[in-house]
C-alpha cells in the first residue's frame, strides 16, 4: 500500500508539521489536582519521538471555576499548571514534534463518581438538569478566558491552539436546541443563531493571539446520548454553521465522527471533514475508529479493538478529501504507531486494549 499522501508535510500559519498525522485529544486524568507532571511531559515526548505530525492534547480546561468535571484532568491556568504544560511542550519541541493545547470547558455535566465536586456549581447556556444558567457575566468571562488560555498557548511555544466544541461539552451545549433554551444573543431557534456564543470565542481568541496563529475548532455532529444525531441535516444548514466560524477565523475545522469512512449527507460520499472543507474552503481534520475495526463506542461497552486496513483513508487523502488524520486509541496505545505505517510494518500494528487507559503508556 502507498501511504506517501499520508507523508506530505503540511504548512499552515504557525503550523509545519512533517506528516498528516494528528494525535487525537483524549481525556487521560493522570494531572493530580489540575497540574501535569513529569510522566504526561515522557507520554506526549514519546508520540513526538514516533513521529506524530501535531500533537493535540487532551481536553486542558480554562480559568473558570466550574470548568472541570473531575479532580485530575489539566488545568491550562495558573502559574503552577502552566509551568506543568511548559515542561510537556519543551519536551514536545526538543523531539521534533508539534502541538496544541486543546481548550476546554466540560459545562453542565453530571456529578463524578468519586463523588468530587467543582468550587462552583457547574454552568451551562440553560441551565438544565446538574447546573446553572449563565449570566451575562459569567458568558462574557468564560469567552475571555478562552482567550487568555490562547494566548498564554502562543507565549509557551505551542503550535497552535483547539478549541474543544464536540461532544456534549459547554460550547456543543451551547449549539443543540435541547440544552440551549436562551432568548437572548446567544440562543434562537437556528443553530446558525445558538452559535454566536461559539463565534464570539473564536474572535477573542483571534484577538489574542493574533493573525498567524493557525487556530482550530473540534466539531461533532453526534452526541453520545444521541449517537445518530445532525446539528446540521443538510449541506445548507452546515454552511450556516460552519462559515461564520471561519469568517471568525477558525483555520482548521476537526470534524469528529464514530466512523470516519460513512458520508455525512445522501447522495455524497463526503464525510464530516470533506463538506466541511468543501463548504468553507478550511483546512479538515478527519477523525473516527482509523485503523480499528470499532468505533468509540465499544470503549464504553468495555471492548478491545482490533486493527484494521488504511486503504479507505489512503485513497480519501489521496483525493484530498480532508487534509489532516487524527488518530487516538491506536496512538494512545503505541506511541510509534505512525512511525510503523511509514516504514510499512503494518503487520505490527496494534489494536486496542482498554488497560491502557490506566497508564501513560
């Protein structure tokens, strides 16, 4: 199999990565009260030194106090974490990689199972169920504390920055019609109209950090409580989403799917990342069970999955279909899986095992 169109280095503002692939954000909680240490600097070092085209971090949450949902994952505020993430993004450079910090406020989510609880109740565009509605206030500090975060992002060295709004988390809330009730600014019935909040943190970011800071947004149309959901369920309404997020100045859209060989809409066989870029004329991340023969979900059944062909993903990038591949349970497995695919020892490749979830392997 040729991979070569998976070897092409990629340029994009402050970007320059050696291949098209990406490692994809995953939540790790290995950060004991929000900082991470030594072992998550060697964990993300070693996908650098197996030549991981940009490293996205995981989900690193900005200076809000409800802004996590759970006592171990990152923080990506305060001179103590930052000094953490400093040591992670030196140890990234020094090994030839490239990476983003990837943005996070986890809004209104249910309690954890240790029972431990943020400072403050947890927030959301509604208020619905476990949280509170956002004032205005609490709004217009949470849009800049995205921006700080970016900005302290640019000042540490990294390549870029990704927001996190996929996946239920507070700026996917802020998009579905079910958790977004507002009837101010930030709400309406369109989901061109509950992205406002979305295109609001995208500008302060792009204030911050500048015009030569490639920036990027993860995007979900699914929803793990509603797996055959559409945000958007045409071409149309994708393009009343997604454009005014790039006239923001979204530079990369990372479009997340479960599958990332299924057509997003009938009559094409585009996926997420394809109309997303054929849409808006941005760079796409593709992303979804590459190189598995499962998809994310058979992790929160409990299985394992097993490796599988890259012939469909070859031939998409051949196409330039999308410009980038992120990867995430092969990689978190073996740190040198894309190095195995460039030197053609596909034989090696690994599937995946659910005990490495439990260590930075």
């Amino acid at each position: 199999m040729n991979t070569s169109s998976l070897f092409r280095p990629f340029a994009l503002k402050s970007l320059h990565t050696k291949n098209r692939f990406v490692m994809s954000p995953m939540t790790r909680s290995c950060s004991p009260g929000g900082v991470p240490a030594a072992d998550v600097a060697g964990y993300y070092k070693r996908r650098a030194e197996g030549e991981v085209g940009l490293i996205i971090s995981e989900g690193t949450v900005i200076d809000r106090p409800s802004s996590a949902n759970e006592a171990n994952v990152p923080r990506f505020y305060g001179e103590e974490s930052l000094a953490g993430w400093q040591q992670v993004i030196d140890s990234v450079l020094a090994a030839g990689g490239q990476m983003a910090p990837q943005l996070w406020h986890c809004g209104i989510q249910e309690n954890h199972a240790s029972g431990w609880l943020p400072p403050a109740p947890f927030e959301g565009p509604s208020g619905a169920g476990n949280g509170i509605a956002m004032t205005d206030a609490a709004i217009a500090d949470t849009i800049m504390a995205f921006g700080r975060a970016a900005a302290d992002a640019r000042r540490m060295g990294f390549n870029s920055v990704e927001v996190q709004g996929a996946h239920g988390y507070l700026i996917d809330q802020f998009f579905r019609s079910n958790t977004n009730t507002r009837t101010d600014f930030f709400g309406g019935k369109t989901l061109a109209e509950r992205s406002r909040f979305a295109i609001a943190v995208t500008k302060e970011i792009r204030r911050q950090v500048g015009d030569d800071f490639a920036v990027m947004m993860r995007l979900s149309q699914w929803h793990l409580t509603d797996l055959h959901s559409k945000l958007a369920a045409t071409p149309a309404e994708m393009a009343a989403w997604l454009t005014p997020l790039a006239d923001a100045g979204i530079d990369i859209f990372h479009c997340s799917t479960r599958r990332f060989w299924e057509p997003e809409f009938e009559g094409s066989g585009l996926n997420f990342a394809g109309w997303a870029k054929k849409l808006t004329g941005k760079a796409t991340i593709t992303v979804g069970s590459v190189g598995l023969d499962k998809d994310i979900i058979s992790l929160h059944r409990g299985e394992d999955s097993a490796p599988a062909s890259l012939e469909n993903l070859v031939r998409r990038m051949d196409d330039n279909e999308f410009d980038l591949v992120a990867v995430g349970r092969s990689i978190l497995t073996d740190p040198y899986w894309v190095q195995k695919v460039k030197e053609n020892r596909l034989g090696e490749l690994q599937g995946f095992n659910r005990e490495a979830l439990y260590s930075l392997v």
